[in-house]
C-alpha cells in the first residue's frame, strides 16, 4: 500500500546540461544553518554521504511507498548536480537534489524521513534549494496530491497528469518574480 508523504518522487529526464553548481555555499533558510547542513557537488560526495542519501530514498520511495523504480539513474554524481541535505545522529533525515536541465535546474528526489516528517522540513528544504537556484527556472515533477504544497512556492501545472511507477505527477515549473532595481 502506498502513503501518501511529504515527498517527491520524480522523473528526473531531460537533456543533461553543464551549468557547474558551487559546493559548500549555504543560504539563509533556517534548515541551511543547522549543523548538519550539507551542499555538495555530485562528484565531491564522499562514498559514504552517497551511501547516506540513497538510503533514505530507498527507503522512503521504493520500500515504504513501495515503488520500484531505477533508483540509480547516473545523475547523482554529475558535477551539473547539486545535493542539499541535512543529517542528524541518525543520518540523513531530508534531503534533494538539484540537476541541470535544458529548462533551468530541476529539483528532484525530495524526502524527509518518517520520523522527521509534519515539522516544515521539506518546505525549509525547498526554500534553501530556490536560494541555491537563484534567479534560475526551476522544474520538477510533483506528485499529485502534493499539488498544493508547490503551488504554496509559485509552481504551476504545466501538463497533464502522468503515471510514474503507479504513483499521479504532474508537470510543474516555477520561475522566479524579476526583481527591479
């Protein structure tokens, strides 16, 4: 039986594009400022940080939503992809990733640990990820009944409701309010 969780599986496709991320910098969501904040380049993660960050997406996605999908797609350590996270005693607890894509920067793989859930983490998480896109489209594949939480960011629907491994998404895309001087 799937639940229905504060997270995102997402169809991470599209072209790959190289707009390289920049490591380390962390922005001024609250989550950004914990002690265990993380922002790391695909191939600067530690063998152990990527073993960290796929264990809770397995998980939470293919074994408590038990959706079976090719969890390693070969995006995780491209140096176009940015993962955030942050990890308490007992590892990480949310986390996404930020990919290059040929309509601005695709967010993708958002979760939060069960026991970590119903607190603001994932809306803290996608907050810091729009600080690390900057002034860039962003682009992710929502599941449907999480509709309204990105919409709460400035997404919109932007084609039809797709299956992804048995599990409702829609197409969303947010571009950022121009700022005037």
């Amino acid at each position: 039986m799937r639940r229905g969780v504060m997270a995102s599986l997402v169809g991470d496709t599209g072209e790959v594009i190289d707009p390289a991320p920049t490591s380390g910098a962390l922005s001024a969501s609250p989550l950004s400022a914990t002690p265990g904040a993380r922002v790391v380049a695909g191939p600067d993660l530690t063998a152990r940080q990527l073993h960290d960050l796929l264990r809770l997406r397995i998980d939470v996605f293919i074994v408590e939503q038990e959706c079976t999908y090719h969890e390693l797609d070969g995006r995780d350590l491209l140096a176009s992809t940015e993962h955030l996270w942050a990890e308490d005693a007992d590892g990480v607890f949310v986390a996404l990733r930020i990919l290059a894509d040929p309509d601005g920067r695709r967010i993708g793989r958002v979760v939060t640990r069960n026991d970590r859930r119903g607190v603001g983490l994932a809306r803290q998480l996608l907050e810091w990820a729009h600080d690390q896109t900057g002034s860039a489209s962003t682009v992710l594949d929502a599941q449907s009944h999480l509709r309204g939480f990105y919409e709460r960011f400035g997404y919109e629907v932007v084609g039809p409701e797709f299956d992804d491994e048995g599990i409702p998404h829609l197409p969303m895309r947010r571009t950022p309010p121009t700022r005037t001087q």
